[in-house]
C-alpha cells in the first residue's frame, strides 16, 4: 500500500471515531437492571467497533512514515486500546463473567469471528529489540556458565576400549539388521519367479496387449482428470485449501519485505526529524527569543503601571503554581487579574469555613440516614452504567489535531513523507515562549521588588499559593523497605538466574493457542443454559488481561488495574503456554516462584522476605515482566499433605499479598497462576490473591476441530481427503490439546512422515493412542465448575441467573391468571 492509501484508511477511520465518541455520551445515563440485555447489546458493539479501529490504527502506525503523522497515531493507538481495556471491564461488570455472548451482535453487524481477535501493536517489541537483545544476552551468557559447570560435574570420562566396544555392538547391530532384510527380499522374488513357474504365463497377442494397455491408460487419465475437477471445484468453495500453497507464501513473504523496507524508511525520516527539532529549537531561541523577551517585560510592566494608577500599588506577581506571567498574558485587564487572585485567596478561606460546619453536620445527620441510606444504596446497585473513561478525553484531543491538521493534506504536500516545517515551527515556538516566560518571571519579580522598595517604600509581599485540596484522608500508602540498597540491578538479576527464579522464556506466540469461536453462545443464554468458554475466549482474555496491559506504560498507567490472574482447568489445557506467549508477545522476563520451584531456596522468614523483595524489585526495574506461579492452590492449602509438609508452600502467602498491594498503575508486573486443584485452596484467599479468575473447561467441538486440523499441519503434513478430521474431533470429546498433540506427535514420527506419500494419513491411526491417555471426565470438570460458581464473580452470576428464572416463571403465573 502506498502512503496515499493509508492516508484514505487513517480518514475513514475518523469518521468511524466520530460516530463512536457521539455514542459514548448517553452510555453514561444509568439504566435500570430490566433492561440489562439492551445495555450489554450496546456496550457489545461499541467493544466490537473500538477493537476494529484498534487494528487500524495499530496498521496506520506500523506502515506510515510521516514522523508527526506517527506521533500523533501512537497517542490514538494507545488511547483506543485502553477504552478497549475500560469497555471489557464494563462488559464483564455487566455480564457477571469472563467470557461474552457476542455471536448475535456479530450477526446483526455483518461481521465475522476473526473481527473479535484482540490485534497486538507491533511496536510492543520492535521499539524495545535493542533492550530485549541486551537482556536476552545477559541471560545467555549467565546461563552457559551454569551449564559449563554442570557439564563438568554430570558427564564421567568413559575409557578408549569401552567406547570402541561400544561403537561396534552399535555397527554389527546395523549390519545384521541390513542382512536380514536384504535376505527376505531375495527369499520373497524366489517365491514368486516359483510360482509364475507353476502357473505359467498367459500369452497375449501383440494387438490385445495394446488394447490392454490402452484400456488402464485412457481409465487412468479419466480419473485424473475428474479427480482434478473435483479438487479445483472444492477449492473454489472453500472446501480444501489452495494447492498452490507455495505461491501464496511467496506473496506474503514479499508483502512482509515491503513492510520492513517502510519501517527503515521509518528511522532515516525520524533521524532528520530529530534533527530538525534541535535545529528549529535553537534558530527559534536566537530568532524570535529575544523580541519574545522585550515583549513580554513590556506587557508585565505596562501591567504594573495599570494596577498601580488603579489601586495606589504596585500588584502581588502571580506565583508559579498558578501559571506565573501565563495569567497576564491572558488578554485580561490588570482589574480582572487582581480580581482573580483576590477571589483565590477569599475562597481558601471559604473553604476552610465550610469544611468545620460540614463535619459537624454529617456527625449530626450520620445517626438520622441508616433506613433511607441502605434503600439509596440498593437502587444504586441495581442500575447499570458505564465508569467515566480515562481514554476519551485523549481520544477527542487526538481526533481535533488530526482534523485541524492532517484531514486534508496528501501525499502532494509531503511527497516524500518529510515533515511539516510549518507545523514544527508553531510547536516549537511554543516551547520556547514557555522557557522565555519562565525566565522572564524569575526577572520581573525581582524588578517588583525594587519597585516596591524605590517608589512605595513598601516590603515584598509573598502571595500565598492555594492550597491542594486533599479531598477525604485515605490512610498513606506504606512505602516500600529497600532491603538490598547497596546492590546493583546486573546482581540482582545474576543471583535470581543462578537460583533458577529467573528463565529463560520459550518464544511461543499467542495466536499458537488454537481455539475456535462459540457459535451458539446467545443460543444457549436464551435458553437459561450458562455457555462455558471456548478457546477462543480464553486466549481473547489473556490478550485483553496480559498482553496490552503489559506491551505499554501509556495504557498500563490509564487502563483500570489488574495485578493478576488465575488460570483454572485440567492438565493438559495449555495453561502455562499462555503464560509464555504473555511474556513472548510483549517481551516480558518470566520469574517463576512455584512452590516446587521454591523448596530448599532462601529459608526462614527473612529468606522468604528477601525473596519476595528481590523479585518485585528487579520486575519492577525491568518491566514488563510477568511472576508465574505454578500450583497456585499449593500457596493456600486448607490443610497441608504430610509429604508437602517439608516443602512449606503456604510461606510465601502473606509476603505475596503485601508485595502485590504495592504495584501501582505504571508498574508493569504481572502475577499469573496456574492450578488443576483448586479446590483444595482456602478460596477466599486465593480470591483474594487473583483479581481475575479465568475457568478453562474441556474444548468444545469446534475447538477439537480446528486443533486436529491445525497441529496436524504443523507437523508439515497437508490435509488429505482420506483423513476424516470431522470424526476425529467428535470422538476426541473429553480430551485435552495436550492429549491431542500427544496423539499426532505419536503417530507422525519420522518414519511415517517418510511414508505419507505412498500411505495417506487414516483417521483410525490417532484412535489406538488416544485411548492410551486419560481423559478429563465429565465428574472432574463439574467440580471444577462447582468451584468456580463459588467465586466472586461466580456467585454474582448464579444469583442473577436465579434472579431471571425467578422473574420469567412470574411473568409465566400472570400470563396464565389473564388466560
């Protein structure tokens, strides 16, 4: 695409914006709880159209060159996202869940599943590879000086002759092998040459053994050219995939090279504009700066001049914390500027006043409310609004500069994708006048004082700044204990690789967790059935929950806060997979304080507090980073197993919760769990612990689907029509992916691969390795939701569940009583 087409795409999704943020206003008025399907309706396609901008914009910043156009598309891209983030956590205050039924709204907008993938920016980890390389080697030289040292001591020398020995079982083993098979094939074409003897051979004339010929020829070719026919008529369909395959990954090779050519061009055009920064700074500065400074002395003197004719004397200069000289040069009377700084001062005061009588008032109507405040309270809680965004006001800023600026420039203005000097110009010179007043000020004063002293006789009379308000006393926030001060971050991270809390993280990307979208999720609400979660879902919510919360500090320090996230269902469901795409997809460092992993390590209770400390402070210092914690019940165990006893997993409980309370908006660390168990946990501390609870049931069938036929192509084998990979999915019900890739890693070993061009893959080949596994019953699973419902937010939508049955068998006896 050229510059001109995403300048077209960057003003049709303006216009989207536009329509959005007219939506966004009424969402604000509080609806009753009756007409909650409405509300979730509305907030479901406004979430579905600010994902959709999402990846345009995300396209609009990694393509275009422009550097102010780039500027101001990071501040929309980052801004879109965090009210993507907002409008999820609305979404799951309205649902009572995790996962949402928005099949029926995609319908109703024309749109398809793949329009609900949450796109990950790319600049996530193209704007920090030099500090991932930097990180990535530090880690790769710490750990090969482990494995020098474990080498060292695990391989023993083994002497010349019994490696000889060795070697030669090995070969003679081989040659027998080949013997034996070339002895078989030999005893086989003696066979048959035996019998052709026997039998003897039926003798053709030369003209039927034409005819022969010809008859298996012109059948072979008729079925070939039928069996063609019926291949590129599925593959028009979309049937089968395109046998041109190699094709279409050349074409997309070439397209991914032209995106790498224009992100080169990206860095020589941001090179010259940075240059041109300093450049326009300093002429600005010895251009304009002095004129600015006469002028603005002038103004602040004809000031003092005004003030004084009017009042007798000279005026109190306006302080730094209430703009300085900004206030004069306001286009305000020197009247109004008194007035106002007058008014400031009588209101602190007022203010004061109104806060003693306040308090004795609420002492004297707190004993009066109790009946009427509890019946406030309830009807609050039963209407659904939406939280004030911290995103549309950066959002509304961002679409004014675009119209204002950029709407109608094109590619015949900056053909080259260079700056606007123009633009520039106007910016930077506002910088410099606001550097010029600041020294202007400092100036002025001092010439007040002497004026003051010379004409009026008259001592400086400091203005008094207003002070902040405090708003209600909230309790101060214990700051943190430095208990490694004189340590350095290289240190710090050295002892937590050597002490194996820091891995190295496999590269695993977030869209390699297959799943497929529930289709029939409104279905199944209508009919009070509570739908679980697909796949889909799951990895939609690490996403939402990981990945854009921790890729950038901007969104981070806006979007609402979550420290972390609890990862529930059976082994095998590619819990800790998620968590490495988490850390692959935003280049996060990967700490790991499983209790497991804990055992034997910093003993005692300052061990466990060092530990702790020495984790959230090089996370904190070298975020993102992401502390995954495997077994997470094992933390919070009702009642301790005799053999776990020596393990003690319950002494990191109480230093874990205080280190996380600690992390505030900006701290891009994560705490990830992951557990099989959890009912054997004390699930208010655990609840405690994890913000967010996400339940992973069994895949459903159309999960099952697209995993055979996904992790079967991975293995570098294409789908043929022999392997029935429908009946595959529906027998493979209660298994697990990890089962399923267990199965296909099975079968397609080496030798079989080898083979698959002379023996198709059969669907009955997986079936005798499947049943080998054993696979999650429905008994577990149904406890596992037990738990769930037991939970926060479980609770919260079982009551509303009953509340709805309760409410349509009611409306059912009055419905009868009228008949």
């Amino acid at each position: 695409m050229s510059e001109g087409a995403y300048q077209r795409l960057w003003d049709s999704s303006h216009l989207t914006l536009q329509e959005l943020l007219d939506q966004e206003q009424p969402l604000l008025e509080p609806v009753p709880d009756r007409e909650r399907q409405s509300f979730q309706y509305r907030l479901s396609r406004l979430y579905l159209y600010y994902l959709g901008l999402l990846r345009r914009f995300d396209t609009l910043y990694d393509q275009m060159v422009q550097p102010q156009k780039r500027r101001l598309l990071r501040r929309l891209l980052d801004s879109v996202a965090g009210r993507v983030l907002e409008l999820k956590d609305d979404l799951v205050r309205t649902d009572l869940c995790e996962s949402h039924c928005l099949d029926q709204v995609l319908q109703d907008l024309k749109l398809t599943p793949a329009e609900l993938e949450v796109p990950i920016p790319k600049y996530f980890l193209l704007e920090q590879s030099s500090i991932l390389k930097e990180r990535g080697l530090m880690l790769a030289e710490i750990l090969s000086r482990m494995e020098r040292l474990s080498s060292e001591e695990s391989f023993p020398e083994m002497h010349r002759t019994e490696a000889v020995i060795l070697l030669q079982r090995a070969e003679r083993a081989r040659q027998g092998r080949l013997r034996a098979n070339f002895m078989r094939e030999i005893r086989k074409e003696e066979e048959r040459d035996r019998r052709i003897r026997e039998d003897g051979r039926h003798k053709f004339s030369q003209d039927q053994a034409a005819i022969a010929i010809q008859k298996v020829w012109k059948g072979y070719l008729q079925r070939m050219r039928t069996q063609q026919d019926r291949q590129r008529e599925m593959e028009f369909i979309g049937m089968l995939p395109l046998r041109n395959h190699v094709e279409h990954l050349g074409l997309l090779s070439q397209a991914c090279l032209w995106e790498d050519v224009r992100r080169l061009h990206q860095v020589e055009k941001e090179q010259e504009f940075q240059l041109a920064i300093t450049k326009t700074h300093d002429s600005l500065k010895e251009t304009e700066g002095p004129d600015m400074k006469e002028k603005m002395k002038e103004q602040i003197r004809q000031w003092f001049i005004e003030c004084h004719a009017l009042t007798g004397r000279f005026p109190d200069y306006p302080d730094e914390s209430l703009g300085g000289s900004y206030l004069i040069f306001a286009d305000k009377t020197p009247e109004q500027v008194k007035m106002e700084l007058e008014a400031q001062a009588q209101d602190s005061k007022k203010k004061d006043q109104e806060k003693n009588k306040e308090k004795e008032k609420e002492k004297k109507e707190k004993k009066k409310k109790g009946k009427a405040e509890k019946n406030r309270r309830g009807e609050a809680d039963t209407m659904l609004k939406v939280l004030p965004s911290k995103f549309i006001p950066v959002i509304n800023a961002g679409h004014e500069e675009y119209i204002n600026l950029w709407k109608n420039q094109y590619d015949s203005t900056h053909p080259n994708q260079s700056f606007d000097s123009e633009t520039l110009w106007v910016e930077k010179r506002k910088e410099v006048e606001q550097e010029i007043r600041l020294q202007v000020d400092e100036l002025m004063r001092q010439e007040l004082k002497n004026l003051r002293l010379a004409v009026d006789r008259e001592e400086a009379r400091p203005l008094k700044a207003p002070k902040k308000k405090t708003g209600k006393k909230t309790g101060k926030k214990k700051k943190e204990k430095d208990l490694t001060p004189d340590r350095s971050v290289e240190s710090l991270f050295e002892e937590l690789v050597l002490s194996g809390f820091l891995k190295k993280n496999e590269t695993v990307a977030l869209k390699d967790y297959v799943g497929d979208f529930l289709y029939l999720g409104s279905t199944l609400s209508f009919a009070n059935k509570l739908p679980m979660p697909s796949l889909f879902d799951i990895r939609q919510n690490m996403a939402l929950y990981g990945v854009l919360r921790l890729g950038s500090p901007d969104i981070h320090s806006m979007a609402p806060l979550i420290r972390s996230v609890l990862l529930v269902g059976p082994s095998g469901m590619g819990k800790k997979m998620l968590v490495k795409a988490v850390c692959t997809e935003t280049g996060a460092n990967l700490f790991d304080l499983s209790p497991s992993n804990l055992q034997g390590k910093y003993p005692g209770k300052t061990g466990t507090q060092m530990l702790v400390h020495i984790v959230f402070k090089v996370a904190r210092l070298l975020q993102p980073s992401v502390i995954w914690i495997g077994n997470a019940e094992k933390n919070f165990y009702k009642k301790v197993p005799k053999e776990e006893k020596e393990m003690d997993p319950k002494r990191i409980k109480k230093d874990l919760a205080k280190a996380l309370r600690l992390l505030n908006p900006g701290d891009r660390v994560m705490l990830i769990g992951t557990t099989n168990r959890p009912q054997l946990a004390e699930i208010k501390g655990l609840c405690r612990t994890y913000e967010r609870i996400l339940f992973m049931p069994r895949p459903d069938y159309a999960s099952r689907y697209v995993l055979w036929k996904q992790m079967i192509e991975a293995q570098g084998v294409q789908m043929a029509q022999s392997l029935d990979v429908s009946a595959l999915a529906k027998v493979s019900d209660g298994y697990t992916p990890g089962h399923i890739l267990h199965a296909i890693r099975s079968v397609l070993t080496q030798r079989r691969l080898l083979q698959l061009s002379k023996r198709p893959l059969v669907a009955s080949e997986f079936l005798g390795h499947l049943a080998k596994l054993e696979p999650v019953y429905r008994e577990e699973e149904e406890s596992l939701k037990d738990w769930y419902f037991k939970t926060p937010l479980g609770k919260k939508r079982m009551k509303l569940s009953k509340d709805q049955d309760a409410e349509e068998a009611k409306l059912a006896k009055e419905k009868k009583k009228r008949k």
